[in-house]
C-alpha cells in the first residue's frame, strides 16, 4: 500500500508542474508598436496589473507591466486595455463602508477587461473583494458605472445605483424596468448588447464570458478496489487483520465546472454502492487455545465530495488530481466478534463458553486523495481513501481502508 501512495503522490508531483500553456497574443507598447507574442493564458478571476510572455516558443519569458504597456489580449477571446480613471474602493467590504451615499472616486491607472468593444464599450475590473464596471459612449472619456453600499447609524446597509439612472440616460431602452438591473458582469453585457442591437449599432463581444462558463458533467464510474480491514479490541487485547478483497464498486458523479482560469477547476460529488464481506479465524496458540473469530458484512452508500484540477495536454486529452472527503452511509451492516478458549483436561476435552462482541456499523468520513488521466469521454483514475473507523465505540475499532481503480465515461 505504501508503494501505491508514494507512486501516486509522485504522478501529482510531476504534472502539477507540467508544462505551461502559453497562447498565441499580441501587446501593444507605449510607442503603439504591436507585437505579435505567446502569453501565458492564466485564465484570471482577478483583473491582471501584470502578464508573463514569450517572443517566440524558445524565448525567455518575460514580464508585461501597466507602466510600459497599453493593451494585451489573445483575439477575439480576451482583451486588457490601459486607463486612468475614477475608481471607488470605499465599500469593498462592510468594515469600509463609510455613512456617505457620494461615491469616493479617487484617480488611479488600471488595466480593465474589455466586455464590448466598438464605438460603445463596456469594461470591468475585479480583485479578491471589488467589481467595478465602466463604459465609453461614441468614443468619448471612460467614466465609471457608480455603485457603492453604505450604512447608517444603525449599521443598516444601503446601495446608491445610480448606475441605472447612468444607463438610462446614457444607453436608453423603451419600457425598460431599470430597477430590476443588477451591477454584474452577465446583466450589464445583456442590457448593453440589447441596446446596441436595438439601434444597429455594431459592437465586439469577448468570448471569455461564453467559454468560461460553468459547466455540468455527468459521468458513470466503476471502480475496482482492493480493500482491507483491521479489528482492534482493547477489553481482549487482539488485533484482526482481515483478508484483502478486490471489490467492484458502481456509481455515478457529477461535476460542476468552475467559471474560471480556462474551466481548470472542478467540484464533484460521486455516490457509489459498495459491499464488503469477510470472515477469519486466528487461534493464539497460547495455554488457554484462545480462539477468535471475526465476522463483517458491509455495505454502504460513499459518497466522495471533492474539488478537481485539470492540466489539458491538447484538445481532447488531460491530467487531473483531485482531493476531497468521503461520507460513508452504512445500512444493513454489521460486525461480530467471537472469542473463546478451549483444552484438554487429563480426561476429556473442555470448552468455555464463548464470548460475542458485535457493534452496527455506523455512518462514518475520510479523506482521499487521486490523480488520472481522461481522453475524450473517457478517463481513469487511481485513488487513495484514508482509513474510516466503521464501529463507533471507545473499546473496539474496525477500520476499513482502499485503494481504487476507477474507470469513467463521461455522458454529458
């Protein structure tokens, strides 16, 4: 088992720091020279202030910084634009909330992501606690979209949205209830583009939006695990290991994509029927011939929940590693426990009465972790589970651990 683990955590180790994936992209410098380049596409939850490139497959990699570039992207997929511009910081988060419904602009230069390009533009900028949005009407000054939450006295929060009366004004839709217009990044690219189809009016929208998405994949799984169970009982002082099985496991997972950092990222729940059975004897040999006896039968409902993160080789094959826990749902289960002495006396055989120690086997946790390699629909895995205690008491344990096997086929 040892081995198994060290092999694994190796495979980890080696593809977690597989080979970047750098993307065809330009920039453009100070002096407005574009430059046709390969950037590491990050995939950016947050909006970037630097980006790492390379001239050519072979070259070093460099640094682009705000100070000496305007503008960087890949196509029509993503585009950063320099600006100097308003940006309010204030109401972050709620400890920054101050009592004043005015916006606290202050000047700073920022790279923005660009949502809609053309003669009407729509922007945003994110870190770990603000979205900002901003716009550009008919190629005039960039100017924020103004949002900012506020408290009162009585520690009530407030929202000052005069992003919506900004957008009535600004890009005007008939009968439009503003009032249901919330400041994202999804409703405020909709309102835009409906206006800007409305009065035909061209535009450019980045695909980054569509491409990030997040996506729902189900999956059917069939694993084959050798498994392994120990018995400790402190009243007898005995330990019982039971033999390894290889067990055949069926269920199912869903996998919800995360939209972010080019869908790398991944959570994933995964039900499956499992059943263990087993029996062993183990005679001490001792003055009294002690016996003991060991009966399991197990079955149960696991229910691994765990995140998951790709490293995709090429258009259809990847490497992933994934970690998470396990619920174990036992039903119908049971454990016993015979222990009993027996000899010989100068005229005939005796037998004490043996003595039974059975427990239910209870809902119990671990945790596990795995790494596999997918083609197309199909994928497969190996993974590790820490050992789960099945016997819920203060004088006994059964402790059952596996290595798996899992073999995928995705649906959808």
């Amino acid at each position: 088992m040892k081995q198994k683990i060290t092999m694994l955590l190796l495979f980890i180790g080696v593809n977690t720091i597989a080979q970047i994936k750098f993307e065809k992209g330009y920039f453009i410098s100070n002096n407005g020279i574009k430059t046709t380049c390969l950037i590491k596409n990050e995939g950016w939850i947050n909006t970037p202030q630097v980006f790492k490139y390379k001239l050519s497959e072979n070259s070093e990699i460099e640094t682009g910084t705000i100070q000496h570039i305007t503008e960087f992207g890949f196509k029509q997929l993503i585009k950063f634009k320099r600006f100097t511009t308003k940006i309010d910081r204030g109401s972050a988060s709620y400890s920054y909330y101050d009592q004043s419904r005015l916006s606290n602009f202050k000047s700073e230069t920022l790279f923005l992501e660009v949502l809609i390009n053309g003669s009407n533009q729509l922007f945003q900028y994110k870190n770990e606690s603000l979205t900002r949005f901003f716009f550009i009407k008919k190629n005039e000054s960039i100017q924020p979209l103004e949002y900012k939450l506020y408290k009162k006295s009585n520690g009530i929060v407030y929202k000052n949205l005069n992003y919506q009366k900004q957008l009535k004004d600004q890009f005007p839709i008939t009968n439009y209830n503003y009032s249901n217009l919330r400041y994202s990044k999804k409703a405020l690219t909709k309102y835009l583009i409906k206006y800007l189809n409305l009065n035909q009016v061209k535009f450019t929208q980045f695909l980054r939006g569509k491409n990030y998405q997040s996506t729902f994949n189900l999956k059917i799984k069939v694993k084959n695990s050798l498994s392994n169970l120990t018995f400790d009982h402190d009243l007898i002082n005995t330990s019982m290991n039971l033999d390894q099985r290889n067990q055949v496991k069926f269920g199912f997972e869903i996998e919800w994509g995360l939209p972010f950092n080019n869908n790398k990222w991944g959570l994933f729940i995964e039900p499956t029927y499992q059943s263990y059975s087993s029996n062993k004897k183990q005679n001490l040999n001792n003055s009294l011939n002690t016996l003991f006896e060991a009966t399991i039968d197990y079955k149960s409902i696991e229910v691994p929940i765990g995140l998951r993160h790709y490293l995709f080789l090429n258009k259809n094959s990847k490497i992933f590693i994934n970690s998470g826990f396990v619920i174990d749902v036992a039903f119908s289960s049971k454990t016993s426990l015979k222990h009993s002495n027996y000899g010989f006396s100068s005229t005939f055989p005796f037998v004490l009465a043996p003595k039974f120690y059975n427990a239910d086997i209870t809902n119990s946790v671990n945790f596990f972790i795995g790494a596999g390699y997918g083609f197309s629909k199909f994928n497969i895995e190996f993974r590790y589970n820490t050992s789960r205690n099945l016997i819920n008491s203060f004088t006994s344990s059964a402790k059952y651990n596996s290595f798996s096997v899992i073999l995928g086929y995705q649906l959808f």
